[in-house]
C-alpha cells in the first residue's frame, strides 16, 4: 500500500539520519598531566610571573573534572531523549497505519462496491428513489438528500423551537391554575407569603411603637430633671456666694489676728525678758541686805551665802504658736460649714426628682466614687514623688560611684589610652607598608623581568654551549636502530632561571665586566663582516638539516650501516637476536621428540 510504503521510507530516513552522533554534543576534553603542560607545569609555572592568590594548580583540575561531568550527565540525557522520541514515533507510526489501513478500505468500498442492496435497504418504502440512486455512490447520496431536505430540515428545527416555547407557556399556566385551585379548596388552612410577610412587618411596627413611646417618656423625665434643676438654682447660687464669702473671710481674720498678735507677742516677750533681769536684781539687791543685816547680828550664826538656782519658767502666753490655732467661733463656724454641706449634698439628692424612690442608683453612689477618685488620686502623687526621689538618690549615687575612682583604676585607664594609641600607630604604619608594597610592585616585576632578560642574553658568555643528551630510563631502550642521540634536536626546554637575587647580580656584573672587556674599537671595521659569517654558517647549518629530513624518508643503505654500528656490546643486534631464537625454538623441537 501507498501510505505504508511512505511510513517505511520516513522511518529509514529517521534512522539513517539518527545514526551518527549528535551535532551538538561536543567532543570529550580530557585533561592533559599538568607535569607535562607547557604553561601551568610546576616546574616552569614560577616563570611566568602569575601572581594570583586565588589561582591554584588544583583549579584547573577542578575545572576538568566538572566539564567531564557535564558532558557525562548530557550524554545520559541524550540517550533517554533518543530512547523517548523512538518509542513516541513508534507510536505515531501505529496509529497513522491503522488509518491508512481503514481509509483504504473505506475507500476501496465506495469506488468499487456494489451498494445496490445497501441503497434499497436504506430506501426500502421509497422506490422512485431507489430508481435514481441506483448507480450512484454513498457519499453522493447522502450529499443529494442533504440538499434536497435542507428546507424541510430548516422548516422542522423551527418548529421544533415553537413546540418547546409552546410548552413551557402551558406548563407555567397549568402550575397558576392548580394554585388558584389549591386556594379556593383550602381557603381556610392555605397561608399566603405575603400575608406571612405583612404579619412580620405589623409585629416590627409595634414593637417600633413601644420603643417610640419609652423613648418620649425618657425624653419627658429628663425635661422635668432640668426643669427642677433650673428651679433650684435659685438657693443653691446664694448659698454657694456665702460659703465662699465665708471662706474668704475667715482667711483674712486669720491674717489679720496673725498680723497683731505677732508683734505684741514679740513686744510680750522682750518685756518678760526685762522683767525677768529686774526681778534677778532685786532678788541680789534683797540677799545682799538680808547678809548685811545678818552680818550685824552677832549673836545669831552667820548664814551661809547658798545661791539657790532660780528655775525661770517661760509663761505659756509667751509661745508665738500658741494663737494660731481654732477659735471658738472658728470651732463654731466650722459646724455650721460641715452642716451646710451635709444640708446640700441632700438637697442633690432630693431635687432631683419629686419622688425618691425614682432617684437612679448611680446618682447615690457617686459620692462614695468621688471619695474613691480622690483617694486614688493621692496614692498616685505619693507613687509619683516617691518615684522622684528614688530617681534623684539614684543620680546622685550614679554620679559619686562614676567619680569615685581609685589611684589603681586611673592608672589602668590612663595604660588603656597609651595601648590604644600605639595600636593606631601601628595599624597607620602597616597601611602605609601595604600601600607603598602595592605601589611598588610593579616596578620590581619589570626590575625582574629586565634583570632575567640579561641574564638570557649572557647566557653563553663565558661558557661553552650546552649540549643536550638523550637519557634513557633504562638499557633496553638502547637499541641500535633507534639511535636518537644520533638525530639533532631542534627545540629543548628553556633552562631554569636563577631565583636569588644576589647570585643573579654577581652573574651578570662578572658577565658584563668580561663581555666589555672582550670588546674593543678595533672591533668595529670587522662589525659588518661577522654579521655576514654569522648569517652564511646559519643558512647552511638550515640547509643541511633540510637535506637530512629529505635523506631520512628515504632511507634505505643507510639502515643497514645503523644495523652494524652497535652503540653498546652488550645489546644484541638484529643476527644474533636471529640466531638465537632459532636456537631456541630447536631446543624446544627436541624436547617435544624426546
């Protein structure tokens, strides 16, 4: 078949094109030794001026091993991507054979099957159709019906649409009459929604009613509170203004009796102080008399002058407190003042309202909160000034403990400054160490780099060329046909340069001294000539090696005069390797006989 002749050809075309390798994936690297590398090897690495603190020779390694790893990890994800694009063509390969398989068929049928009896089966009650579809496929004729009933077709949908339309008005009216139905039966037990919802909205009303009339009876109180309240104001203001002025002048009579009694009590005092040196001399006045006239008494004893300590007893009335003090009409305006307010306190409570028993409670307990307030109030100011005092004595203490310092704790103080301006010192001098290290670095890496440029250049004053020699890890790679020390090198590694800087100056002042010394102005007629020398010896030493190349590829005398020469006697030459193992495998055909 057609299609899977096709599908075959497209799965050899995917394969052959599969086949190779992928075009993206990129070949393995594998990592040279880094002993053998030209630029990162140990033995050459310091010569080539890398300063790099981050750079290691492990990071190259590392570098290495990760892109193996990557490359590993994209060939596994290859394989498995391969792996799943063939299964999902294998899969589409199936499905796409399996229609072209019924599609032939299919099509196999309608252009070469004979649908008669299919046609008069399908049109069995139509016969004049099935005169005109007799020699005509089935496609065909489903697309001449098609065209044929595209009117009826279109004509039926409409009325299809009008039916369902017509319906559904039926059964809305039908549900409306079982309803008026439902109603006329059950009149009595039947509750409509909004009957159910006119009930709600009449009980809200009401209920706003009542909450309308106890707000007004509210509203009306409070007028009548403040209507007594107004009324009242006219005994409560005069009896307010005379306590007031009460006060006021019970503070100025306490004034003024401070204010006259001070100064009669002071007058009172200095008389009393007089009065007391008057009686002390007549009382010395009286016993000096009394003696004089005991003296002339000789017959009674005389007396014994005892001076007996007179006790001078202050009078009360002298104390300057003694008249700042209550009263006793202060005492009885003090009564007066506490029953007056007892007086207005009930006066609050019962003009308030015409009848006690409709006084609110919080009108009589706001007394007793008041004294609470106030009491609460004062714990507060002592709480606070308490608070204040321990903060100032805590200052204070903070300040005499700051300050009070010792001779040992100012010297360790004093040590602590010295030791933290050395430190400053010390860290300025290392900064400015680094930065003139890192200005100057640059200057002694080309001060190095000159230095072993010379050191390159008078490499060979003073000394004979140096020759390189093959060396062989052991005697078996000294064979006579593989004469390498015969064949001349054209590139050998660079010799190693000298690291200390001493020995490298006294090299090259002995190096110049003697180079200088060699050097003359004689010397320079011959200049030109040498130059040519120089350059003839060079081609002819490049054209002999040119001609050795050329001789060697065709080589084929000479190989048996490399074959004779022998560069040591105790290596067997290609004969005697003959001979002997000719000698061997005889040896061996004996045994086997014997």
């Amino acid at each position: 078949m057609p299609c899977f002749q096709q599908e075959k050809s497209l799965e050899f075309c995917l394969k052959k094109k599969n086949s190779g390798r992928d075009a993206l994936t990129p070949k393995v690297l594998r990592a040279r030794p880094i002993r053998f590398h030209g630029l990162f090897g140990m033995g050459y690495a310091s010569q080539h001026l890398i300063v790099d603190e981050k750079w290691t020779p492990q990071s190259l390694t590392d570098q290495f091993s990760g892109m193996t790893g990557l490359l590993t990890r994209r060939i596994i994800y290859k394989h498995h991507e391969k792996k799943a694009n063939r299964l999902r063509l294998l899969k589409l390969s199936k499905r796409l054979k399996a229609e072209c398989f019924d599609g032939h068929i299919k099509l196999k049928n309608i252009s070469s099957g004979n649908n008669l009896h299919t046609i008069r089966n399908y049109l069995n009650d139509h016969i004049d159709m099935q005169r005109l579809y007799r020699q005509m496929p089935i496609h065909l004729i489903v697309d001449n019906i098609n065209q044929r009933t595209f009117v009826m077709r279109k004509e039926r949908d409409r009325l299809e649409f009008r039916l369902g339309q017509l319906k559904h008005e039926y059964k809305t009216l039908l549900r409306e009459r079982c309803n008026l139905e439902n109603l006329m039966k059950y009149e009595n037990y039947y509750v409509l929604e909004e009957e159910t919802a006119s009930r709600i909205l009449m009980k809200k009303i009401e209920n706003s009613n009542v909450r309308l009339k106890a707000i007004r009876n509210i509203n009306t109180t409070y007028k009548k509170m403040i209507q007594v309240l107004l009324q009242d104001e006219i005994f409560y203001e005069p009896i307010l203004r005379s306590l007031d002025d009460d006060m006021t002048d019970q503070a100025l009579l306490i004034r003024h009796i401070l204010y006259l009694g001070m100064p009669a009590i002071a007058k009172f005092k200095d008389l009393n102080r007089e009065f007391q040196l008057l009686e002390e001399k007549a009382r010395l006045n009286l016993q000096d008399k009394i003696q004089m006239l005991a003296s002339l008494q000789q017959q009674q004893p005389k007396f014994v002058n005892q001076r007996t300590a007179v006790e001078t007893k202050e009078i009360p009335s002298a104390n300057p407190r003694r008249y700042v003090r209550q009263t006793y009409s202060m005492e009885r305006l003090k009564l007066q003042l506490q029953s007056i307010e007892k007086t207005i306190k009930e006066l609050k409570l019962v003009t308030l309202c015409s009848q006690a028993k409709e006084i609110y409670p919080q009108f009589k307990s706001q007394v007793e909160s008041n004294v609470l307030l106030h009491r609460k109030i004062e714990h507060h100011t002592q709480a606070l000034n308490a608070l204040r005092s321990k903060m100032n004595s805590a200052s204070v203490l903070e300040g005499v403990l700051i300050n009070n310092l010792s001779e040992e704790e100012i010297n360790r103080l004093n040590y602590i400054d010295v030791l933290k301006a050395t430190l400053k010192n010390d860290e300025e001098f290392e900064k400015s160490s680094v930065e003139y290290l890192i200005d100057q670095s640059h200057v002694y890496t080309m001060f190095r780099f000159n230095v072993w440029n010379l050191y390159e250049i008078l490499r060979h004053v003073d000394r004979n060329p140096k020759t390189f020699r093959t060396t062989y890890p052991n005697s078996y790679l000294k064979l006579p046909l593989l004469k390498f020390e015969m064949l001349e090198a054209f590139a050998v590694p660079p010799e190693v340069f000298e690291v200390d800087v001493e020995i490298l100056m006294n090299t090259l002042k002995r190096k110049v001294y003697k180079l200088m010394k060699g050097y003359s102005d004689k010397m320079l007629p011959s200049l030109k000539k040498s130059k040519q020398e120089y350059h003839e010896k060079f081609l002819a030493t490049f054209e002999q090696r040119e001609a050795y190349n050329e001789d060697d590829q065709h080589m084929t005398i000479g190989g048996d005069l490399l074959e004779d020469t022998k560069v040591n006697m105790n290596v067997p030459n290609r004969k005697q390797i003959k001979a002997q193992s000719a000698r061997i495998v005889e040896n061996a055909i004996r045994r086997e006989e014997s």
